[in-house]
C-alpha cells in the first residue's frame, strides 16, 4: 500500500478521483481539494492525497456532487501557431478555442509545440490517455518533418543513431527519407518516446533546423483527410485499434462514451 493507491479496496488520491471521473485534470484538482472546495460525504478536505473510493464515497465540489463523466475521445488536425494547454498567461490562441462550447473538460494526449501541427488527441479519460503516452505501451508517434537541407549520409545517419540530451538519449525508433528537393528534404520520423522537443533537438544537433513538423499518426490512427483546424470524435473502431496497440486488456464498451457527432467542429 502507499499514499496514492490501496488496490485492495479500489481507493485512491482525492485529486486523482477527480481526476479518473473526468471531471478536471490532476493538477486542476489539487488546487480545487487545496482551496477547500472538494468535499467527501460532506466533509471538505484540504490534502489531495487523502484516500477515497470513488464510486462509494460521495465527492462534491462546491457542493455539486461528481459523477463519472461521459468519456470523449477527440482527434483535431492542430494549426501552427496554436499552443496546447488552456490559457496562456501570453495571451496567445490555445488547442482550445476549436472545440464547440458544449465539449466539456478535456485534456490533450501529449503535446505538440506552438510550431508543430498535426494529430493530437484530447480525452477526459486520463487513464488512457496516460497510457496512450508511455513508452512501455510502445504507441508509436509518427511525424513528416521538413529539414532545411539536402541531407547527407552522415547527418542521416546522425539522425538515425540520436544524439545525447541532458535529459538522456535522444533518438527516434526510425528515420527515413520521404522526398528530397533542392533546398530541403522531408522526413519521416517514429518515436516511441517523445521527449521535449526531441525531433527539433535531434535535428539540430545535426546541423539542421526544422522548417515544418506535422505529426501524421498515433499508432494505427492516421490523420487522414481531418482538415486543419477541425476536429471530430474517435470512431469505436479507432478507439479499439488504439488500446490494441498499446496491448490494453480493458473491455471496450460503448455505454457513456460521447461523441461530437452532430455539432460543428470549427
């Protein structure tokens, strides 16, 4: 047993029931059980590692009692020049201002910089999002980067063996050439790690820089042909080739998942 989990009675953290109830993320839980806004069969508590069950125990925030939300898994073919939390304490434009006003809380699978464009998933299911995200669960990342050079065999093959970062090895399952022109190069590039800013620092320490990065897959989930800009709901089809490619042993059920289908993805 430890202070977050007791599988033997199914209980864990406060901020992680929250959390697991899709109401909010863990972080944004913390702050709300530290405010004294969280309360447990009607007693607040002001420690977010306090033990609950969730499902038994009667959890309310600002009164309002949570139940499990609806899970929603979401793909958006991300814009360059929008930024993947929230708010922005910068003020710029966020993954967030294109979804419709009645989605609910979701938070992204990952990130991609405010340079980087492409896939990105969004859920309230953060279980799977965080398995989704685990280099153990081997869901491969597949990216087409423009490079502003014609390579040669050495930076390839630079490209290919990583580099090391303060942060440890950087280096990418596989890199291959897609296309070549006289000034630049397209690559495609496959992590199963995604480091912070691996590809950009990879590239870089190869003499190079990223001129655009667009990540085109998640595991067997492709971009396809989802405008720029738009997004829309994981088919159960999806959903499931997902968790098979992260060796997810969880029944898959359709009882309480939402979509968007029917409303605008702007």
């Amino acid at each position: 047993m430890n202070a977050m989990t007791d599988s033997a009675t199914s209980r864990v953290a406060l901020a992680r029931a929250l959390s697991k109830l899709g109401y909010c993320s863990r972080s944004a839980a913390v702050e709300l059980v530290k405010a004294g806004r969280v309360t447990v069969n009607g007693t607040s508590y002001s420690s977010p590692v306090r033990l609950v069950t969730p499902g038994k125990d009667r959890i309310a925030v600002d009164g309002k009692p949570i139940v499990s939300e609806a899970r929603i898994y979401l793909m958006m073919n991300k814009p360059r020049g929008l930024v993947t939390t929230a708010s922005d304490e910068h003020g710029r434009q966020t993954v967030y201002s294109l979804l419709p006003g009645d989605t609910g809380w979701v938070g992204p699978v990952g990130r991609l910089d405010k340079a980087s464009e492409g896939l990105l998933l969004l859920t309230n299911d953060t279980e799977w999002a965080a398995n989704i995200t685990d280099p153990q669960c081997h869901v491969e990342k597949t990216y087409h980067v423009q490079v502003n050079a014609v390579l040669k065999a050495s930076q390839l093959h630079t490209l290919q063996r990583g580099v090391q970062g303060k942060d440890g090895v950087l280096n990418a399952k596989r890199v291959g050439i897609l296309r070549q022109g006289e000034k630049n190069t397209w690559l495609e590039v496959v992590l199963e790690e995604g480091k912070n800013r691996e590809i950009r620092r990879i590239v870089e320490a190869s003499g190079m820089e990223v001129l655009r990065l667009v990540r085109v897959a998640i595991g067997p989930l492709t971009l396809g042909q989802l405008p720029k800009g738009k997004v829309r709901s994981l088919s159960l089809v999806e959903k499931q080739q997902l968790d098979a490619a992260m060796g997810s042993v969880r029944r898959i059920s359709t009882r309480g998942e939402r979509t968007l289908e029917g409303h605008p993805s702007r």
